[in-house]
C-alpha cells in the first residue's frame, strides 16, 4: 500500500513542474460556517488542477526504454492537461486518446501542452479501449488517471503542502472521483498527522463509495449524472478503495444544486473560479454535509478550476435560481389590450428587473381567448420571490415557477 515516504520522494520529482498551490484564509465562509475556513487553491495549479502531480510523478519513475517509447493515456479532463504537460517538462512523447464529441476547448489545450491527440469513439469507454491499443502496439506505457500507486503519490504533495502552510489544520475535504487525489492526501495525513480528519465528498448522482465500504469491496455504478464532470466517475479502483476504506474518516454527498451554488459563490465571494467537481468540498461543509466545531480549522480542496464556458452559464443559474436571484415563471393572461401592462406593474411595484419576456397566444395549452407569457426575472432573494409571487396570485394569476 503507498506509504508517507513514496510521497516525500514524489514530493522531489515534481517539485520544478507543479506548483506549490496557496492556502487562503476566508473570512466569508469561516463567518458563514463558525469555523476557520483556509481554500487550498489547487485550480491555480499549472493546467488548472492537481492532475499534473501525478502524471510527473509518474512519468518521472519510467525507466530510460519506458520514455524512450512515450506514454499513452484516455481522458477528455484535467487528467488529459495534466500528462500532456508532464510528458513535454521530461521530453518525452504523449498520446492522448479523447471520444470524438471532446469540447474542441479541451482538444486544443491539451494539444498546446505538446501531446499528440487521437479523436476515436463515442464516449470514456471507447477511448480508453483504443489507448490500450495503442499502449499493445507502440509499447507505449499507460498512465492511469487514479489507480496507480505513483499518481497517487504525486497527488499525496498536496496534503504534505496543506500540511506545511496550515499546521493548526483539524479536517481536510477532498473530491473523490477515482480516489486518486484522496488517496494520496489521506496518506500523507495519516502518516504526518493522524489526529487531522479526512473527509471525502462525492456527487449525489455518482456516489459509488458508500455501497463499496458497507460491501467491502468496490462497487460499480450502472451510470452516473452530475454537473461535476471531474468526479463523474463509476467506480473507485481497486488500489485506491482500501486506501479510503483505512484512512478516510467519513465520506459524505452533496446535490448538484449545492455544487452550483458553492460554484457560484466562489465567483462572486471569493473572485475565484472553480469547477463543479473542485467546488464540491466548499458545498459540503456550507450544507453542513458533516460536523464542524466552533473554531475548528478546515481546509477544502479546490481541486481544479477548468470549467466549460457553456457550462458555467448553466451552473450559474443554477445557482442564483437555488439563492432566490434568478426566478423564471410561466402564467396565462387574457387576451385584451392592457393584461400584460398589468401584470408587469405588479412586477416593477416589487422592483424585480426583467431579463427576458415570451408573450405567446398561440400555446395549445391555453384557451382561445388567452394569452401565456413566460418572464425571466432578477430577484433578490427567497423573500423577494415569495413576496413577488404572492403579489402576482393576489390579482387572480396563477403562477407556476419554471426553474
Ligand atoms: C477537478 C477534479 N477534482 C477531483 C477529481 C477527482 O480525482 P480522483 O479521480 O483522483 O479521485 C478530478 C478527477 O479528474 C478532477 O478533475
């Protein structure tokens, strides 16, 4: 099993290629949780999250033929940035196997890092198929994105830096998608510091790792669906799960409504950008996913910051309708000169601003005589949006909330 001392020796690999991440101490959640908040921004890592550990690390402990011969992976994530750029620092060649659909974001960063990129297949699966081609016909070597004692290890530097910027740390939250990064941290906890807790936090929709400890051993799902796209993984691995199963204190879930809201928060608090599966650690501990004692000292991991654009537009509002900023409503007018006038004083009565408006007469759903209108609204709050509804009620519509 890895031990404290595969890390410290990782810890040297990787020292000229990853950066030692800051620790920053938050007044808004500390005041918002009683506790002492300190982020661990890891998403200001070089390729934006701490995958580029591992793979150095990994890449690093090959043999001269091994490199000689290049490495080969599968992924359309960080763990795709991450051996890119590690494999480039130590000269050697990648190739980076990615499903044909991979956001052309994606495709072009890990290009810029130096790899060679092989479009095949319509989803993870297939990808990694043709990488264990790849792998048998090249003697290429194949870098695993968790399970792999060397990845763990790199990944285990960051606890040892947590360890070092904040020595009065009582719990650690890690994201687990493959276990990888727990795996590593928990180690070098355990073995440096055995009373700070660790604490897991997986996706509601992708949460293997509480079926697998009652089990006792690893248990797959049959599928997966959640906004953090980093930790949308099936299964632990076989060697990350008894590393969990021993040195992980309690492994806990949070809802994709909590994860945009944390994301959310981290943009607008914290002018920090994070994506669903590094702001998973923040939402537990802001939803009270586990206890926390006045004053205690704990350090979320933000462990990647490389959010799709498109999705960041669908996690924001996502997470201003969940804080009561965002209201989207559907009601039914009758079709006279006036109705919609009325019906927009009340709104601009409860100053709530309009982003956008649908005015349509020709629904199926609706009758002859009436007219269905669709508003997009800025409120300020759960209050202000009961009030403004209320309000809308009051004058005989009937209100139904769309998001
Ligand atoms: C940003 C981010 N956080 C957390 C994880 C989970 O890491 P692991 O698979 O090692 O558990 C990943 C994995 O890709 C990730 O990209």
């Amino acid at each position: 099993m890895l031990e404290l001392a595969d890390i410290l020796e990782a810890r040297e690999r990787v020292r000229e290629t990853a950066r030692h991440t800051p620790l920053s101490y938050s007044h808004t959640y500390s005041e918002m949780t009683g506790a002492e908040v300190h982020l661990k921004l890891e998403n200001f890592q070089r390729t934006g999250a701490f995958k580029i550990r591992g793979a150095t690390n990994r890449i690093a402990t090959l043999s001269a033929a091994e490199k000689e011969a290049g490495v080969v992976t599968a992924s359309a994530g960080n763990h795709a940035q991450g051996v890119a750029l590690a494999a480039s620092r130590a000269g050697v060649d990648s190739k980076i196997v990615m499903p044909e659909d991979a956001p052309i974001s994606k495709v072009k960063a890990t290009r810029s890092y130096g790899a060679e990129i092989v479009l095949h297949g319509a989803d993870y699966a297939e990808a990694a198929e043709r990488a264990h081609e790849i792998e048998r016909e090249e003697g290429r070597t194949y870098v695993h994105a968790f399970d792999d004692e060397y990845v763990m290890a790199g990944q285990g530097t960051l606890g040892l830096e947590i360890l070092e910027d904040c020595p009065d740390v009582d719990t650690v939250v890690v994201p687990i998608g493959g276990g990888g990064l727990i795996g590593g941290i928990a180690t070098a906890i355990e073995a440096k510091a055995p009373d700070v807790r660790v604490i897991g936090v997986q996706s509601e929709g992708a949460s293997s790792v509480a079926d697998s400890l009652e089990k006792g051993e690893v248990v797959s799902l049959d599928g997966v669906e959640t906004i953090a796209d980093g930790i949308a993984t099936r299964s632990v691995g076989e060697r990350t799960f008894p590393i969990i199963d021993e040195r992980v204190d309690e492994v806990v879930t949070v809802s994709d409504e909590e994860v945009a809201m944390a994301v959310v928060y981290l943009l607008e608090r914290s002018k920090t950008m994070v994506e669903g599966a590094g702001a998973v650690p923040l939402a537990a501990l802001l939803f009270e996913r586990f206890d926390v004692d006045p004053g205690e000292t704990v350090v979320p991991v933000l462990s990647g910051g490389n959010i799709d654009l498109n999705l960041l537009t669908t996690v924001i509002v996502r997470g201003l309708v969940e804080t009561g900023r965002y209201l989207k409503i559907r009601t039914v007018l009758k079709d006279r000169p006036g109705a919609l006038e009325e019906l927009l004083a009340v709104i601009s009565a409860h100053r709530a601003n309009i982003y956008a408006i649908q005015h349509d007469r020709t629904s199926r759903d609706i009758g002859m005589s009436d007219t269905e209108v669709e508003i997009d609204l800025e409120t300020r709050g759960h209050e202000h949006v009961a009030d403004l509804i209320a309000a809308i009620e009051e004058r005989g519509y009937e209100v139904e909330a769309l998001v």
